[in-house]
C-alpha cells in the first residue's frame, strides 16, 4: 500500500479553486460579506486546476518554482517523483480547495487553503476508495509556488462490500514529550466476525513519503483499537495510521501529528 506518498496529495492544495475571504477577523464579527477571491490568485488556482485534473506533470511542475520547499523537507524533484507515483495508483482524483485567507505581498500571495480529495484506485487487484481533507499554508511568489506548510491531514481509504464504520479519536497536534490517545471504535457490532488490525507510527520525511511502513495485524477484541503514545522531544511532523480488516471489507486512517509545532 503506498499509503505515506498518499500525503503528495498536499501538493496539490491549489489544484482546485473555490471563493474564500480575505480576512477571517471581520466575518467572526458579524460581517457575513465574503470578498472574492482576487483576479490574479483565482486565475493562477484554475490554471493548476486544469494541469492537475488533465495529469499534465509537466505544466503542473512550471508552478512550482525551482527553489521550492515544504516543512516536510520535500523539494521539487522529490515532488515530481511523488506526484508521478500518487497518480499512477489514483488516476481518477478530483479536488475541491477552499482559500480561507490570503494576504497579498510585494511578490506575490500567502494563502490558507481546505482541501477535499476523492478518487478510486486499486490495492492488490481490489478496487479502493479515497476520501482526503487537508489544510495547508502556501507561499506564491511570482506565479510559483515557493513554500508549503501542511498544518492538518488525515486521509480515508476503504474496500470490500462493507468496510468498517470506525470513530476515530487523534489529537492533531501534541506538545514534545505529550502521551496522547489514539482510540479507534468500531461502529458496527461484528457479531461472529474476526477483527483484525494494527496501528503505526512514521517519521514524516522526503524517504518517507515514498516508503510505507509493513502491516503486521493482530487480532483485535470486538470494539476496535485503542493505543496510548508518546511524541518525540524534536519538533516536526508523524503520520499515525490504523489498518483495520473483517470479512467484509477493509479500512485504512492515516492523520498527521504535529510535534512542537504552533
């Protein structure tokens, strides 16, 4: 399962466009006008729009300037090879991003971003089903984008007639050295059925996102998974993952963690 690279789906936050408001301040108090989105930035967001849902890489990439980078560590070339990948295993991804802020500066924009994500794809011959929903914060200068900071993600894949139905508790953010709770829950009662599953922890680096890590299931007590952890001493960013799997389907979470990070 190339679940870690599932995460390049972040690098197409401005592949899709949607009305925002250029200052959050003013709606929270009772102004319930939305300014739309600039000229300038909602032409550049259509314009990756199109490449990205043409999978044109190539025109895709002029948007991204030769110097980009993200908090994740990835730089261009490493993003070209992740895009290539994501959509060689999900060739029917559809994007819905909604700018919640934007700032114009002397060279270009910075802007907060929602993403929705969907697509279909296959897993060891099974059709698979994803639904995404990330933010993110861009930096734009000159038409490109120079720099990316993923502030939220958590990603859904499922597959079988009747995947499970889980509630799933993760705290998005925790400070160094935090124990945090991961707590899975099944919705559905599973009657005579075998629950199977597994949770992993995985550094977010430019390796990782093109490495996931093996399943190693175990069987679980009706009810679902439910695990305690502890966050590194070093600022950054992990992916916590459950896989779960009955009879009659599988389902499988990924979200991100930010570690000593505001």
């Amino acid at each position: 399962m190339t679940r870690s690279y599932l995460s390049a789906l972040l690098v197409l936050t401005l592949a899709t466009s949607s009305a925002g408001i250029a200052d959050l301040t003013a709606q929270a108090q009772g102004n319930v006008s939305r300014p739309a989105v600039p000229t300038e930035l909602q032409s550049l967001i259509q314009k990756i729009d199109t490449a990205a849902n043409q999978r044109d890489l190539a025109a895709l990439l002029e948007f991204y300037a030769p110097s980009f980078s993200s908090t994740d560590g990835l730089n261009r070339e490493i993003l070209e090879k992740v895009i290539k990948r994501l959509w060689e295993e999900y060739p029917t991804l559809t994007y819905r991003t909604t700018v919640n802020r934007w700032k114009r500066n002397a060279t270009g924009w910075d802007v907060e971003l929602t993403t929705t994500i969907n697509g279909k794809g296959q897993f060891q011959e099974q059709p698979l089903t994803l639904e995404s929903n990330l933010s993110s914060r861009q930096k734009i200068v000159n038409g490109q984008i120079t720099w990316q900071d993923i502030t939220s993600e958590q990603t859904k894949m499922t597959s079988g007639s009747a995947p499970p139905t889980v509630q799933f508790n993760l705290p998005t953010a925790v400070k160094l050295g935090q124990d945090y709770n991961l707590d899975v829950i099944v919705q559905e009662p599973l009657g005579e059925s075998l629950l199977l599953g597994t949770a992993t922890v995985q550094p977010i680096t430019p390796e990782t996102y093109l490495k996931s890590p093996p399943l190693k299931l175990e069987l679980l007590p009706a009810g679902g998974l439910f695990k305690i952890g502890r966050a590194p001493n070093q600022a950054g960013s992990q992916w916590i993952s459950i896989a779960l799997i009955r009879d009659t389907g599988k389902i499988l979470v990924t979200q991100r963690l930010r570690i000593g990070q505001p």
